[in-house]
C-alpha cells in the first residue's frame, strides 16, 4: 500500500480555498482541505489571506455599485462588479483589485468626515503577544493601544479587550486575526471572540469567512478554527441576524440559547450551545491548567483552570499511584508501567505557543518515563511530551536529562535529574512552527540548560486525529510531580522564580 501523502501544488490549493469560500466545493476535496490545514501552518495562513479579501470584496463591490449609482466616478470598473457572475479563471484579478478598492473608499471616508479616525481601544493580559497594523489612511491620530478604519489586530498568544467608542466591548482570545472595518463592522478571520453590543450600539456586524452576525441588541459570541474551517456562532442574551455568505446565503434569526455551524453548502447547522468556551473578562495573565496534587477524591485529582475554556477532569487509573509528601503539600507518586493520570482535555493544538512548569523528584538511576504528553503517539509533528531522556534508541544526550519530543523530533538538557532530589522544570516552545535549539528552552532549577542533543523538525500537534490522545500525566514515569502547570503561550521563566527560594 503507498502510504505517501498526496501533495498539492499552491493552485491546487488555492481552487481548494476558492471553493470553499464559493460554497461548491466536494465531499472530497473538504476533506483532503482540511487535513492540509491542520498539517500546514503556511496553508493556513494562506486560507486566512484569501477569505480577508473575498469577504472584504463582496462588501466592497456592494459599495461601489451604490457609488456608480449615485454619480460618483467608479472607484472599480464594471466588469469587477459582474465578476461574481463570472468563473473562476478570473478571481485572482478579481481579488488583486480589492486593495485599490478598499484604498480609494478609505481616502473618501477621511475627506468627507474629517474626524478623530480612533474607534476602539484595546487591552491585554500580562505576557499577550499582539501587533496591530494600521491602514495608511488612519495617520498619526492613532496611538500603539487603539484601532481606526482598516486596522489589523493579529494576537499569537494571551487574551485582549477591544472597547468601541460606539458601545461595543469584545473579548478576543488568541490565535486571533480581526480587521476594524468601521465602528459598527469587524472581520474575523480567525480566533474566538465574545461580544457585548449596548442598546445604542445595535446593528453591529461581525464578518468571518462564511458567515454575516448582526447583532440586534445582545450579546454572542464567533468562533473560527483556522485548522478546520469550522465556524460557530452563540447567542447568550437578545438576539442575531445570521446569514451564510456564499451559495444559499441561509438566513436565520437566532435568540438567547441557540448555536450554529456555517456549513460548506452555505446552510446552517444547528449545534449544542457551548458558553463555557467564550471569556467574558480580561484575565490577569496567559490561560493556564494547573495541578497540585493536594487533593485526591474518589481517584480524581483536583485541576484548577485559569481563563481556559474548559471543564478540566482527572483521574488516577492503574496501580500504585497515591500521594506523598513534597516541598509543598502533596505530591502524585507513580510507578512506571502501572500508574498514570488520565485528563479530559485534548491540550494545546497546532504550533500554538506553550510552557510546561512543575516540580519532580525521581529516585537515583532508575528508569524514566513521561512527565506530560498529548497529541498522536509516535507520529510526525503530532504529539507533544515532556520527559527524562531514556537513552534507549542510540540518540544521544544526556540519560535523565530533561526532554521536551514533538513527534519524530526532540531536544534534551545536559542534567541527570534522576538524584532523589526536587527539581522545578520548565519546558517553553516560542510558538514558531519548528522544533529546534532557538524555539524550545529548557531550564532546571532556573538555569537555563544546555543542549546534549537535538533533531529539529516541524510542530504541529494533532488533536482531532482518531488516535489522538488528551492530556496524560505520569505514563511511564517513575517518581513523583508536584505542581504542574501548561500555560498557553510563552511564559518566562524568571515567573517563577520565587519557587525556588
């Protein structure tokens, strides 16, 4: 059998991307999309490029139509405003000509009101990483912190507030790509959002790639994956006008409780409401799970969730796991081969940022086993562990050292931990899709170690996959863990410093 992938060239994807966005692609072809999408960070990025601009032009050609009508020169000609009518073989001029569109819209908007271009400013929690990118247009009226017309926001890590002028508050967690169009428009490409509209403030529009949210008075939340395409909407209070933006362009108004799917067809889904995944405050720091191994109730070990979006469970399962005593309370103890602890939670996906931090303690010269892991076992890119270096296949490094694996690759410290002692590890990967000496950081005892070996390869940690596996805790490991905690997004290890005094 050839196990091989099949490989597409860009314009074989990009018609992918062209019918998705159409509403007429295949079963098939959805398919194979979406698998190049939760493999590929490049094609991703390239899906949220190309449903920016299809979703700005159709607005736009709408724009220019009424433009023409009233006597204005046009800003586009005609054959652009026929082009939806038209085949694909002219979309790429069809797209390439958004930009002048969008440019000369602009410079009328500022001529003609000549107004403080500021429309909504923002915040952030402790250690969020965004950039903002303002259109030419906005001028030097705009400071680091607010958003004007055709402002981007891209956040890759933490959680910001966006608060309109017009009465419009949001809470945007990462990964996240939104566009102010004006003050009662945004784009979303990707990211989760949860939107407060005041009564003033009613008939705010939110766009995404496949759908139109307006809002009548209420509050809701949008959420994009940009590795599936999926995209949902949630009423909590009020109600919405939903549309589908392409081929059937279904309507529905939705109220207080009711969820939907866009679907490929342009048809609405409905789906279970799911509030808990929307934050409705800005949190003091990065969204983390933590455990700390004090109190264990009928074999379920108490996790506290820190702005993550998720009712988190564990439970012990196997023999020889019990508590025992550390620097700090309690402690899990587990056996190798016998003991570890089991998580609902599916972790941290993608080539998303993350820090894993805890203390551990492992008896002298004795085998080593999994601290954490998620993802596909034994698979290219798609699992994430972190361990003590076996030693066991010829790799090299350090045996005992701290190791951090992404699929076939891995980087391991120069510490043999296995010394009856505590250690507090951190193990930080920068979120840059690659697995080497310069995106993961190991440190022991709040020096940074130093590198015995290394295979570099690329991270994309698969949590959908039929054998994907949740957060695990202990497998194969055998000694004790206290106080361990997966941060989503690059904490510095200098945050933790105060551990160690």
């Amino acid at each position: 059998m050839n196990n091989h992938p099949i490989t597409y060239s860009l314009e074989d994807v990009d018609a992918m991307i062209y019918s998705l966005l159409d509403g007429d692609i295949t079963a098939v072809a959805h398919a194979n999309l979406q698998q190049l999408l939760k493999a590929d960070v490049t094609i991703r990025n390239r899906y949220s490029e190309l449903s920016q601009l299809h979703s700005i032009l159709e607005e736009r050609v709408s724009d220019a139509t009424n433009l023409i009508q009233d006597g204005h020169q046009s800003v586009v000609s005609m054959e652009l405003v026929l082009a939806r009518q038209r085949k694909r073989i002219i979309k790429r001029s069809f797209l390439a000509a958004a930009a002048l569109m969008i440019f000369s819209l602009s410079i009328m908007y500022f001529i003609d009101t000549k107004q403080d271009p500021t429309l909504a400013k923002i915040k952030s929690s402790e250690y969020s990483v965004y950039n903002i990118q303002h259109s030419s247009e906005a001028g030097e009226g705009v400071d680091e912190n607010s958003l004007a017309p055709g402002s981007s926001i891209e956040i890759s890590q933490g959680t910001v507030e966006m608060e309109f002028s017009a009465g419009v508050t949001s809470i945007i967690q990462a990964p996240a790509l939104i566009t102010v169009i004006s003050e009662s428009k945004v784009d979303i490409q990707r990211g989760r959002v949860w939107f407060n509209v005041a009564s003033e403030a009613k008939g705010f529009t939110v766009l995404t790639p496949q759908l139109e949210v307006i809002d009548l008075g209420t509050e809701f939340g949008v959420s994009i994956d940009p590795t599936t395409a999926e995209e949902e909407v949630h009423v909590f209070k009020g109600k919405v006008m939903v549309t589908t933006l392409h081929k059937f362009k279904q309507s529905e108004t939705l109220f207080a409780g009711d969820s939907r799917s866009a679907n490929v067809s342009g048809r609405l889904k409905v789906i279970d409401s799911n509030e808990v995944q929307f934050l409705k405050e800005l949190p003091n720091t990065l969204p983390s799970v933590s455990w700390n191994f004090d109190h264990l109730e009928r074999g379920m070990f108490q996790s506290e969730n820190y702005a993550v979006p998720y009712k988190v469970k564990s439970w012990g399962s196997g023999v020889g796991l019990h508590q025992t005593s550390s620097k700090d309370g309690l402690a899990a103890s587990f056996m190798p081969k016998s003991s570890y602890i089991k998580t609902n939670w599916k972790g941290i996906d993608s080539d998303l940022p993350r820090t894993i931090v805890c203390w551990i303690k492992c008896p002298k010269h004795q085998p080593v086993g999994s601290i954490i892991e998620w993802g596909v076992p034994l698979a290219t890119s798609s699992k994430w562990r972190v361990t003590l270096n076996p030693e066991s296949l010829g790799e090299g490094g350090v045996k005992g050292a701290l190791r951090t694996e992404y699929g076939n690759g891995y980087i391991i410290g120069s510490t043999d931990l296995r010394d009856g002692r505590w250690h507090q590890i951190i193990s930080i990967y920068n979120g840059s899709g690659v697995g080497d000496t310069d995106s993961i950081q190991l440190y022991v005892d709040g020096k940074m170690e130093k590198i015995s070996a290394y295979v570099e390869n690329e991270i994309s940690t698969i949590l959908d996959h039929p054998k994907s596996e949740p957060v695990t805790i202990g497998k194969g490991f055998h000694g004790s863990i206290d106080n361990l905690r997966i941060y989503q997004g690059v904490m510095p290890a200098k945050a933790f410093a105060d551990e160690l005094k």
